[in-house]
C-alpha cells in the first residue's frame, strides 16, 4: 500500500536536546512538506522540498532543519534552538498541491521533558 | 487580514440537520480549494476539492465555491455523530506554486 510513515509516534525531548523526525512515502510524490500544528493555531509551514537535494523555508523555519537526499525521505530535525518544540508535527506529500491537494502522514506527537 | 480564514467554533448540529462549513480566502486569484477532516488526535484526511464556481458534491458532501466573494463552504447532509470533527479549509493561493495555506479549521459536534 501506498502512503506516508511517520516515525516516531510519540516523542520526548529533553531541554538542549536535538531530535530528528523521521517521514518516508513511497508514493513516487516530488513534494514533501513539514508543518507543525498547535491548538487553535491550525496548520503552520515549517518547511517544504519541491524536489530532491532543495528545500525552502516556511513561514515558522527557526529552529528547525531538514534534508532531501532521496525523493522518498525528508527528516526534520528540531534543534535545541527551537524554545517551544511541544507540539504535533505534519508531514505531507503531494504530485500537484494545486490540483491534488496533499497526502498527510499520521503525524509526531513531540513534548518537552 | 488572515489569509484564509475560519471560524473556530465550535458549530454544533443535531444528527440528521445539515452542518455548514464556511472558509473565505484573501486572494481573489486563488485557484484551487479543498477541504480535509481531522479527528482529534489523528492527521488531516482530503474529503473534497473545488476549482471551478459552483457546487459540487460527492455523497453527503457538498462543496460550493464563489470566487466573486471569495468564499468555499462545505455542506454536510444527514449528519452523522461520526462526523464529529475539525475541518479544515485549504486554499492554493495565487503565486504560491503549489503550496497550500491552511485556515484554523472548524470544530463541528454532532449531537445525539
């Protein structure tokens, strides 16, 4: 079957600590995007790839790095410089966003301990 | 002025009525539009999209756009308590490539 894995499910983090999110489709999708989902703030752009080995920020990309080395993978990586990473964390993928809208992974539940 | 905008909610319906989702959008330019649902917890799941002014539907499912006044509404027929969700509005805004900007999505509850 088709899709897009998210992995880990759940995730804790300790003050200082890097963490890498991890998000693989084999869907054959160009695009992949990252966004990070708070209460009442709905869906926040992080970043997102068009095509493999380039990436571009989003609108909230402080704190956050990411790679696309292979069309099927884009890893997010939440550095110690994120100071509120407590959140749920999106990943999609799409042919077309314009004409498809996305495909989305179940998602990264990420608390700070 | 947010770019697409929703109101939060939440919008409660009794099973069977009617439930009416709307999303306005600044853009006038705008191209293509969709709705996701997302259970608490759970990942945003695509139900519908909308290009063309009009009405589309799709089962219980019912979207209508007008690009005039820049407005894409969701209706929802016989609802269901399963149909208890957040929806949320998507839209490809113009000279965004491909890349959508979500709304803060509508809580909708369906009472028993």
């Amino acid at each position: 079957d088709g899709g897009i894995t998210q992995s880990p499910k759940y995730l804790f983090r300790k003050e200082g600590q890097n963490v890498t999110l991890s998000c693989e489709q084999n869907l054959n999708h160009d695009a992949m995007y990252w966004y990070r989902q708070d209460p009442g703030q709905g869906l926040r752009l992080i970043y997102y790839s068009q095509i493999v080995n380039d990436f571009q920020k989003g609108d909230i990309a402080e704190g956050y790095s990411v790679s696309r080395e292979k069309k099927e993978s884009f890893p997010l990586t939440v550095t110690s410089a994120q100071k509120n990473p407590t959140a749920f964390y999106l990943c999609a993928s799409s042919t077309d966003g314009k004409l498809y809208g996305y495909t989305f992974g179940s998602g990264t539940r990420l608390t700070v301990v | 002025q947010k770019e697409v905008e929703q109101n939060s909610g939440p919008l409660s319906v009794p099973e069977g009525a009617i439930a009416s989702l709307n999303c306005t959008y600044s853009d006038r330019g705008s191209q293509s539009f969709f709705w996701y649902r997302q259970y608490s917890g759970k990942s945003p799941e695509l139900i519908m999209f909308i290009y063309s002014n009009g009405d589309k539907e799709d089962g219980r499912f019912t979207a209508q756009l007008n690009k005039a006044s820049q407005y894409v509404s969701l209706l929802i027929r016989d609802s269901q308590p399963s149909d208890s969700a957040t929806y949320l509005c998507a839209v490809n805004l113009w000279g965004t490539a491909s890349k959508l900007t979500f709304g803060t999505g509508t809580r909708l509850q369906v009472t028993l």
